[in-house]
C-alpha cells in the first residue's frame, strides 16, 4: 500500500515524495488509518520497522488540516531516552518540511542548566508538538512551563523500555494532566508482557491494536556463544582481540555498573573503548556516540540504550557480555549489526545462571546457536544443559576455573534519501 492511496494531507505527501518515501510498511499500513480515523492505537513492533511514521504522519497531518489551539500543546510524544527523542525530532523535521505552522520542541535531561532554560523558554512560547522524556518533562510541569489541559495527542513510543527503566510512575502522573476526553493516545512496545497490557488499560480508549512479529535477525548475522563462568568472559574478548580485527564492536551488558567496570578492565588492556550508559550527561554521551561513530574510538560499552534507535550502520560485531533475558531484547542488540546490506558477527557469553535464557532465545529463533570451545589456558566452562527444576543453575561449590579477569510532481524540495519507505526513523 502507498501513502498516496491513504488520506494524508499534501503537504505531508510532498514531503514522502521529496524523501523518496512510497511503500509503507507493515506497521504504518494498519497504524496511519487507525490513527486519522480517531482511534487509540497500540502498536507492537520491532526497532526499525517505522513507527515513528507510523505515528508522526497522521498526526502531523491532522495538525496541519484541523484548527488546533495555537497557543496550546497539541501533541506530547514521550520517549524514554534523550537519543531516541532527538531522532523523532529529526524525523520530524524531515516530515513537517511543507507545514509551516507546527514545529516541535525536544526536552530531555541530562544537560546544564541553560538548556533547561532554552527549553523553559520554547516551552511558554507555544510548540505545538514536544518530544520528551519522561523525568524532563516532569520537571517543567512542576516549574510551570507548560500545560497539557488542551493537549490532542499523546504518544508513548517504546513504552516496555520506559517501564524497564522505571517510568511507570512519571507516565501516570503525566497521563493525568491530560484532557479526561478527546485527547486521542498512541503507545507503541516493542514487547508486551503482562505490565504493558496493565498499562495499555489504564491509558487508552478501545485500542485499535497492530501486534507484528518479532523478526528473525537478519541471515547475514553469523551467530555464534561461549559458555563460560563470569571470571572467564574478559579472557575470551582478549582472545577475540588478538584474533581479529575489531575495530566496530558494541559490548552490551545486562547493569550500567558492568558498563563501567568493563570499560575500566578493556581501557587497562590498552583497547580503545568507551562507555555508554544513562549516568553519564547529555554532553558526555553526546561526545561518546560522535567519536564512536566517526571511528576515532573502536568498541562502545554500552546498556541497551544503545540496542534500539540508535542508527549506525557498520557495527561489525555484536558480543552480548550479559544474556539479555527477553529473545526481543537479543533480537534488538544483534540487530545492531549486519545494517545497510553488510555482514556481521553476534557473540554471547552465557553464564550457568543464563543458560535457561539462552535456551529461550534458541527456542523464539528456531535455531541453536553454535557453542564455540574455549580459548586455549582459561580451563573449561559449564555444560549448556536445563539446570533441575527448583535448581538455581549455579556451578557446585568448589569447581575451580581460570580465566582472565510515486508521485507524479514536485514542488522543489530537498531531496533527502533514497527510494524506499520511512522505516529508519527510529
């Protein structure tokens, strides 16, 4: 289905056109309607499926087309990371290039105090659309910078991340500074357990719901794990290290403290790594992804911050220091590599508490996932078997290891991307 062929205003259109944009994906073919016809959305979909235009475009359109306040805040997006809310702003950009009257604003934390003006600042102006973080915008609700009593719009984008990260209670007091009716509401996860069907409840209204299939990660991905005791892990990435090059690799670890402490063991080993995490500020993490990306550092330790929205598209390697406990959360980090038509390499660590996850994940994928022997002199790990039911999976006390510690006219726009459809703005 083309957008050409839904009810997206012109101006929205020539902005699809001059961005090369036609097809649309899955999740906007069923989400864009729903959306321009009224109706609460919950949308279950993966990074990198489109989304963001999936909620961005019919809203914009709507704005564009209708007589909305001027002086209100007509759409909230929330986002639980001030990366992903700097990419919708983008995006937004990108899609609102034709529409003159509505212009957003992204607040996010982890800045000085003079961004946090700056904001206070656009905010009492008037901004039609605000793209924000939870804590952030929080904070200027209590300062009185904004209100949300004529709001319109209101989107949770990547609400499992935000619960996991434990926004739960900032989304409910937000939520209920919000118009009790027509305040039409979008959430989008890209998992849904048992909280996010206990969240959808409380915020929306007879939900349409558009609930896509985890993909597989993508075949080029050359998938392979160590089981190993946690003592052994650094060992095995110094094997890796002095057997291949390695210069574009993401470790992802399960705690931000491990973010740190591994940095700290591979910045003694002389590796040129640095460390992404939500400690650290705006400035610092901004300086991070930008010498990460222009090569001038060669690994990036990193929570799963990272393992969603974050576009760069010549990660070589993925290594998963910790196994993520959810198969979805092992899809978004591997996903990370093979991007843009390259090859990549997916490595795990399991430890004898994460063998059971692992199993999980082999089992959502279909496939096993080759176990690769340990290097030479770090002795041997546990065996990849199901730890007895009422077992806690831990090695018996005693065992000794090593290991180291198309459309037809043009109203001169920019041209801004290749043919194919937004599915990028993540």
């Amino acid at each position: 289905m083309t957008f050409e062929q839904t009810y997206l205003n012109d101006n929205i259109l020539d902005a699809l056109y001059d961005m090369h944009f036609e097809e649309m994906t899955p999740i906007q073919e069923h989400c864009i309607p729903a959306i321009l016809d009224g109706h609460d959305v919950l949308g279950v979909a993966q990074t990198g499926t489109g989304k963001t235009a999936a909620y961005l475009l019919p809203i914009l359109s709507m704005l564009d087309d209708d007589n909305y306040p001027e002086d209100a805040i007509n759409c909230v997006v929330m986002a639980p990371t001030r990366e992903l809310a700097q990419q919708i702003d983008q995006a937004m950009q990108g899609f609102a290039y034709y529409i003159d009257d509505v212009s957003s604003i992204a607040v996010y934390g982890g800045n000085d105090g003079a961004r946090f003006d700056q904001e206070t600042r656009g905010l009492r102006q008037g901004a039609p659309v605000v793209i924000a973080t939870p804590g952030r915008l929080l904070a200027h609700l209590k300062m009185g910078s904004l209100d949300l009593s004529r709001t319109s719009f209101f989107v949770l984008d990547e609400a499992d991340r935000m619960l996991d990260m434990g926004f739960s209670e900032d989304i409910m007091q937000i939520n209920a500074l919000l118009p009790k009716d027509n305040c039409q509401k979008v959430m989008f996860s890209a998992t849904m357990p048992s909280k996010i069907r206990e969240l959808a409840v409380s915020l929306l209204h007879n939900p349409v719901e558009v609930k896509l299939k985890v993909s597989r990660p993508a075949d080029k991905i050359q998938q392979s794990a160590y089981v190993c005791y946690d003592p052994q892990k650094v060992g095995i990435i110094e094997h890796l290290f002095k057997n291949g090059d390695l210069s574009r690799v993401i470790i992802f670890c399960g705690k931000k403290d491990r973010v740190k402490e591994i940095n700290r063991t591979l910045t003694k080993l002389k590796i040129n790594c640095a460390a992404m995490h939500s400690d650290l500020t705006q400035q610092e993490r901004d300086d991070v992804m930008y010498r990460f990306k222009s090569g001038q550092v060669d690994v990036l330790v990193a929570t799963d911050i990272v393992s969603r929205g974050i576009d760069i598209d010549d990660i070589s390697i993925v290594i998963n220091f910790d196994v993520p406990h959810a198969p979805e959360d092992y899809v978004h980090r591997v996903g990370r590599t093979a991007r843009a038509e390259r090859d990549g390499m997916a490595i795990t660590f399991i430890n004898e508490r994460d063998i059971s996850y692992f199993m999980q994940i082999e089992r959502f994928l279909n496939k096993e996932i080759e176990k690769k022997p340990l290097p030479e002199g770090l002795g041997e790990g546990p065996q990849y078997k199901a730890a007895p039911r009422g077992s806690s999976g831990r090695s018996r006390n005693g065992h000794r290891h090593r290991g180291g510690s198309s459309r037809q006219r043009h109203r001169g726009g920019k041209k801004r991307g290749g043919k194919g459809s937004p599915n990028n703005s993540q």
